[in-house]
C-alpha cells in the first residue's frame, strides 16, 4: 500500500514540474493578423514531439471547410509558429493544435479576420520646397486640386509634399531623402488604392500666375438659394476655394498676383417659388408665393392686378371706343339735336367714368402707402 502511494506521489510531482504544460497561445497583431492571412503561435509544447499541425475551420458558409498548415517544427523551447493564408476578410475561424499523427486536441483559439478600409483620399497636397510655400486646394467631391504657384515658377520641376489616407498612391510621392520633381505643366491624375482594393482619382492642375494682380470676386452663385451646394459661377474673377459647409454653404474667390480674397456663400432651400393661381376668372392673374404659403400681401397682388387689367386693359380700351362712337355720332347728326345731345352724353359720362375711376385708384393706393403698405403690390 504505501508503494503504490509512493509512486502515485511521484507521478503527481512528475506531473507539477517536470512535463510542461501545454498551451496554445494565438498572438494576433495588426501586421500579423490581416484581411487573409494569420501568423498562429503556439508554446509549451514537447519539443521530442518535433511537428505540431495548426487545423483552420472556417465558419464563413453554412458548412464549415477545413484547412490545416504544413508539419511546423517545434523549436527547442516548445514554441512553434506558422502563417495561414488564403482567408476571408471578416471572417470567423476557430483554430485547433495537435501533435503530428496524434488526434489529441492540446488547444484552441477562435478569432476574426478585419474588414479592409475602403478609405481612400488625398488628405494634403502641397509644394513646400517653393519661396513661399503654395498649399493645394482639395475638393472632395469633384476629387479634384488646384494650386497657383507663383509667376515665373518652372511647372515641369515641381515637388510635391502628399498625404493621403489609403494603402497605396499612383504616381508615388518623391523620395524624401533624394526629391525627384515631377511634371504639372498639364493636369496630372494621382489614383489613391484603399485596403479593399477600391480605388480613387484625382485630378491635380497647377496655375501659373502671371504678374497682373486679380482681386477675388464673388460670381453669380454668391447669396443664391438652392436646394444643393453649387458648384458653377462661384468666382467671378479669381480662383475659387472648395465648397464647404451643409447650408448655408461658403467658399473664397482667391486673387492673383496678390490680390485681395473675398468670401461668398449660399443659402439652403427651394429656388422655385411657387406660383398660385388666386384667380376665379380665368385671366391666370398669379402672384408668387414664398415656401410657406400665401400670405395677405400676396392677395393683395392679385387685386392689385385685377384693378389695373380693368382699368388699363379694359378700361381705357373700352373709353378710346365709346368716345369714337360718340364722335361718330356728332359727325353725322346733320341737324338731329337729339343726336348731338345723346353724343354729347357719351362724351360727359365716359369721362366721368374715366375721372371716378382713375380718383379712386390714387386715393386707395394713397391711403395704402401712408399706412405703410408696400408699394411694390399697390402699384406705386
């Protein structure tokens, strides 16, 4: 009895401190774990075991696949390391280690491959090697830069300082150690790669400015409403800087040859007034009409025009034809007084009509524009 606790005894310490442990420890870094590919790390194995397999299941589709690495050394210290390939970016995958032919399970670790960034932008885009150092203007949503370089400024031979957000830029940036100038006498495109392969292109012109000074100008989209950033007639004189802002949106018309920069903007909203018929009969007399409706003043502007077509349109029209009838009529009375009587008649009670008429337009405008009303609906 006492033998046999004496050798489990010793199995037991043998168990503590001479065989190792084991242990699979995954180091998972961002320049070891990438979009398809792992470095799988594993320690505290028996280095007499010579080979480990590292086992990949993919659970990316509705049957889990199963890869496995080649035989992996086990280094003198129990440490043993192998890179996977042929992953999918986002996905999930459970690794197992065993020793070679041997079935046993030593450990496990599950992990998730990233998702590749899909940015992808020129960030900054200056020559700085210049006397005065030109900074690009970067439009992000025509993808576009332009820099004015300054009078006598040799296009061909210009280094570029680039920063960028994505895995790769086409043509490279100059070396900073040994800088190359590049050729911007015609409009160059740079094509920013992101880590999904994804890809974008910029446009980049360079100005030479020539020794006459341009004040910056603001063009005809300066203090303009509308429903989306403009992005025609924003200078209109000088060049412009890249729109910003969610509305009201801004800008700069920049001058040349070191001319003043002025500021613009533009308001959010719906550049088509509305038009509104107030009308019954016909005549299609409208008034425009803000974004909230008609108001009381815009009535006003139909009546306004209302009187004016009677009076003007119909009115007067109407008068020059009665007169002539009257004439008419006291031409060819011969010696009918009862003619020349009912002809003058005519003549006295249109212009009567015409006088009463043209009276009672001027004393309601009148009143109108002493209570304040504005004259651009009463006629004034």
């Amino acid at each position: 009895m006492k033998k046999i606790f004496a050798v489990s005894l010793t199995i037991f310490l043998l168990s503590l401190f001479v065989f190792p442990k084991l242990s699979l420890a995954v180091t998972l870094t961002t320049t070891e774990l990438q979009a398809t590919s792992v470095v799988l790390n594993a320690e505290g194995l028996l280095p007499n075991k010579h080979y480990v397999v590292f086992y990949v299941t993919n659970f990316n589709s509705q049957t889990p696949s199963y890869t496995y690495s080649p035989e992996t050394t086990i280094n003198n210290d129990g440490t043993a390391s192998s890179p996977v390939g042929g992953l999918s970016a986002g996905g999930k995958y459970s690794v197992t280690l065993s020793y070679k032919n041997d079935p046993q399970i030593l450990a496990s670790i599950d992990f998730t491959t990233p998702t590749p960034n899909s940015e992808k932008e020129i960030t900054q885009f200056d020559f700085l090697d210049l006397a005065l150092a030109v900074r690009g203007q970067i439009d992000q949503n025509a993808h576009t830069i332009t820099l004015s370089v300054p009078n006598g400024t040799d296009a061909t031979n210009l280094v570029p300082t680039i920063q960028f957000s994505g895995k790769i830029i086409s043509p490279p940036p100059p070396d900073p150690n040994n800088p190359v100038g590049e050729d911007f006498s015609n409009p160059v495109t740079y094509t920013v790669t992101a880590e999904d392969n994804s890809t974008q292109e910029y446009t980049v012109a360079v100005f030479v400015l020539n020794n006459i000074i341009t004040n910056g100008a603001c063009g005809p989209a300066n203090g303009e409403t509308s429903p989306t950033a403009p992005t025609s007639e924003l200078c209109s004189s000088g060049i412009p800087t890249a729109v910003s802002g969610s509305g009201p949106w801004t800008w700069k018309c920049n001058g040349a040859g070191g001319g003043t920069d002025i500021s613009c903007s533009a308001e959010k909203g719906d550049s088509n007034k509305k038009k509104t018929d107030l009308s019954t009969s016909g005549l299609g007399l409208t008034a425009p009409c803000p974004e909230d409706g008609c108001g009381f003043n815009e009535l006003m502007i139909v009546i306004n025009k209302i009187i004016n077509f009677i009076i003007f349109v119909m009115a007067i029209p109407i008068a020059a034809i009665m007169f002539a009838y009257a004439g008419f009529m006291l031409v060819t009375s011969g010696g009918a007084s009862e003619q020349r009587t009912k002809a003058k008649g005519i003549f006295i009670s249109v212009a009567i009509g015409l006088v009463i008429a043209a009276a009672c337009w001027l004393i309601v405008h009148t009143l109108l524009s002493i209570v304040g009303y504005d004259g651009s609906w009463i006629g004034l």
